[in-house]
C-alpha cells in the first residue's frame, strides 16, 4: 500500500497486546479510524535493545507471529518497518560464518574492520577524539576468530550491535537484499535507523558525513525502484541535518517539536512554537514521544540555550514521575541529550494540556505520528523502569488487550481518538495546501490549514496561557467530545 495522509501509530509488535494478532485486533475494535498508518518497531529475531539489533530481516521472530500477519496489517494501513543500515547482531548468522572462517567467510567484508579503517600510526588520540561518539571511549569491540586471532571490529551502538562496513559490495548486496524484501512484504515505507553514523571517512567526525552521505542515500532509494517503498532516514541531531534530507525531497522526522512545544506551554508563550512550525517542511512526521526519550539537542538553536534549561529543569519540577536519575547512565541512556518520559507525564498527567499538545500537533505542517503509549495517555511505568533498570522502559508499558479496553474509555483518549479521527478524514490538511501561522498575542497562535483547491479550511485558536482553544473547519465549530 501507498503511503497515505493519516496518522501512523508507532507501536512494538507486543505492545497491545502479546503479538501481532493481538495487535491487529486491537486495531480494529478500540482504534477504529484513528488510526491510517502503522510503524511496527523492529519485529524480526534480534539478539537485544527491543528489536534494534537484528539477527536476520528475513523472517518474523516466532513469538509475535510470522509475515502473514505482517501482511495482513500491511493490507489494511500503510505501514512503516525499521532496517538498521549501521549494524547487526552478533548473533546473526553472518558473524558466526565470520567469526568461524575469517579470510575465508563470504561475510569477512560485512563489518567494518576498525583496525583496517586506518592508515599506519593511527588511529591518533586527535582521531579519536574528532569521532561523534556514543561512548566515552573509541568505538570499537575486539572479536577473535575460531583459530585464536583477534581483530577491532567498529562498535557505535550496543555491544551485540557491530558496524557494517557500507562501502564494500557485500554489504551493498545485504542492504539491497533486505529493502526489497521488506517492500515485497508490504513496507509503504522503510525507516532508516542510525543512518547518519552508517558512514565513515578518514578525517571526518563519522557523523552525516557529506558527499557520502547522499551516494548511500541515492543507492538505497535506487534499490527500492519498482517496488511503493519510500524510505524515512532517521536523524536525532540538530534540525539542520534532517532540513538537508529535506531538500532532497525526502520525508523526515520532526524530533523538535516535542521540546518546543513543552517550553511553550510551560511558560505560556507562543512565539518561538510560531517561529518553528513556519519553518518546517510539509514532507515530514511529525512526533510528540517515540520508543525514546525526548529528544533535547534536536531543539538547539530552535530554543536558545537558557530556555532549553528551562524547559529540562521545568519537566523535571512539574512531570509526573520523572527524575534525572532515570535518564542518566544509572539506568543505561545511551544518549545523554534524551529525557526519558511519556508526554502525558511530561506535562503532569493533565489532560487539557495533553490534548493540546496534540492539536498543535495536528495542525503542524506533515502527518502526525503518535506513539502506542501516547495514544493512550500513558503515565511514566515505573514498575516496569525499577524491574529493569532501563531508563527508556518508563515510556514502553506492555498493554494487556483488556487493559486497551479500558484505556480508551477515559474521557482524554476518548476525545484524542476524535482528534485523530477528525485529522484523517479532514481534507483541509492536504499535505499540498497551505498553512499559515500568526501570533495576536504573546500567548496566542493562530494556525489555518487548507487544502490545494482552497474549499476546505480548518482554523485552530490557541491561548497557551489560559489553555483555550477553538477549532473551525469552513467557519464551523468542531467538538472534540
């Protein structure tokens, strides 16, 4: 299925519910219409990180069921599938081949060999320290072969995640293999994760290194011709690196506007909300909470430093449930510029304010993408988060079906399931037409969709200080309720 206008749901294949069925029931008893869109986090055999470190692409893992279930989704929404182009597990079955014959292995070029990747002498300390790092040492990991040898493999992420090595034609072969596979099986669109590390280059930080960036981008989108695949290449970094993707003309993530909207409605004010929905593309989705923290250096420079500050020490002060400690190393964050939090918790359980923050987000330029917790007004689990010691898991609550149930009675979701609904079938969001932003007031915004043949028009008048709002399609009132 084509990607289509409407709301995507991000949500694990075990989420609500124990599996895929589960998951397609859910669907279509309580969501009914909220819901357009499905990105199925990582569904296949991993070795750990709840999915993103992938064994193998070709098949479903066995406990959340097999690709007819996948189909059976991908039939109904357009749906969304991750494939890591930075790395693979440990345990997959071309490291074991690796691993047992060296040299010999038809896999010895997947990886990137670390101490292969420099020129003599080097790697040097300046080398090193010039590396955008998600560790507080050299990223990479000894591996020894069958025969007793020992060689550095490069390690960005996980310690069971090892990096491929892009440039060379046997990991071409893999990528290409695995994206029309995917497709075949029903991806509307294939989500990039980690692409900006997936590129190394001697002098270089290893972080969206350009030209070469746009040489795997191009060979990727190549792969997928013939095929309805799109792909979504996934940058949590400073907005000027998925403006680049852009305007390239593909779609991206807007990562900031979970931050800029939290500051705006801590403090009340509207500008600097104003100021970043007029800048973003309309070829984008947009997120409010996702399977990780919130994303704070995605707000640099968008938010100046103080008022980023601001925003952190406020959601620590008035969130439900959310300390420092449980976005430290404590309770293993990989990334120290995310604060782990539900939304809903984030803005102390409240549900106007919740439900706001999601009518700015269907009114902001691009298709709203709301993540399984959110679509339920989750709270911060922090059953789940002491059991585990996993600072990301305070947002990642396991739903029982009947729990879903229950859930979607509560008045906020409720009325947000409406919101959704209303976003799906209004053609004033035409991702074609046009939006227009004011400010009357230091606390107000004014945002008008319309469409491209200009006969829908849909008018949302917000106080961020006072919490009022209204909503007009063709001068008509809309309710929510």
């Amino acid at each position: 299925m084509k990607l289509q206008n409407k709301v995507m749901l991000i949500t694990y294949p075990d989420s609500m519910g124990h599996n895929l069925k589960d998951l397609n029931y859910v669907l279509e008893n309580y969501l009914k219409g909220a819901v357009g869109g499905l990105h199925i986090l990582p569904f296949f055999p991993s070795a750990g990180d709840r999915g993103f470190s992938p064994m193998t692409y070709d098949k479903v893992d066995e406990k959340f069921g097999d690709w007819s279930d996948i189909e059976a989704l991908s039939s109904k929404y357009y749906t969304m599938f991750d494939f890591m182009i930075n790395h693979l597990s440990k345990h997959s079955e071309y490291y074991k081949d690796f691993v047992k014959n060296k040299d010999k292995s038809k896999y010895k070029d997947l990886y990137l060999n670390w101490d292969k990747f420099w020129p003599e002498n080097r790697p040097t300390q300046a080398d090193v320290d010039l590396i955008y790092k998600r560790k507080d040492r050299a990223p990479y990991q000894t591996i020894e072969f069958a025969d007793g040898t020992k060689t550095n493999i490069w390690n960005t992420f996980g310690e069971d995640q090892l990096d491929l090595d892009i440039r060379t034609e046997t990991t071409k072969k893999f990528v290409k293999d695995t994206l029309v596979n995917l497709a075949n099986h029903g991806a509307s669109l294939i989500r990039l994760d980690a692409f900006a590390y997936a590129v190394k280059k001697l002098d270089s930080n290893d972080f969206f290194v350009e030209p070469e960036i746009w040489d795997l981008l191009k060979e990727a989108n190549d792969d997928l011709k013939g095929t309805d695949a799109q792909l979504l290449p996934e940058i949590h970094e400073h907005y000027k690196y998925p403006f680049k993707v852009s305007e390239h003309g593909y779609f991206v993530y807007d990562f900031a506007l979970p931050m800029v909207l939290l500051y705006s409605l801590y403090n009340g004010k509207s500008k600097r909300l104003a100021d970043w929905l007029r800048k973003s593309p309309m070829k984008q989705f947009t997120t409010l909470d996702t399977h990780d923290g919130l994303g704070v250096v995605d707000a640099k420079d968008i938010l100046a430093d103080d008022e980023i500050d601001m925003t952190t020490n406020e959601l620590y002060k008035v969130g439900a449930n959310v300390k420092r400690k449980y976005s430290s190393a404590e309770y293993h964050n990989l990334d120290i510029y995310q604060i782990n939090t539900t939304y809903y918790s984030a803005l102390g359980d409240d549900d106007k304010k919740y439900f706001i923050s999601r009518l700015v987000q269907v009114f902001a330029p691009g298709i709203p993408q709301v993540y399984y917790v959110g679509l339920l007004a989750g709270q911060n689990d922090l059953k789940l988060l002491e059991e585990t010691k996993e600072g990301r898991n305070i947002n990642r609550h396991y739903y029982e079906v009947d729990e879903v149930a229950e859930e979607v009675k509560r008045p906020v979701v409720a009325k947000l399931l409406n919101l959704l609904r209303f976003r799906n079938e209004e053609e004033a969001f035409d991702l074609e037409g046009s939006i227009d932003i004011t400010t009357p007031s230091e606390s107000q915004i004014q945002i008008i969709r319309e469409n491209k043949a200009k006969t829908r028009k849909a008018v949302l008048n917000l106080d961020l200080e006072s919490l009022e709002y209204s909503v007009e399609v063709n001068g008509k009132t809309v309710d929510f309720n």
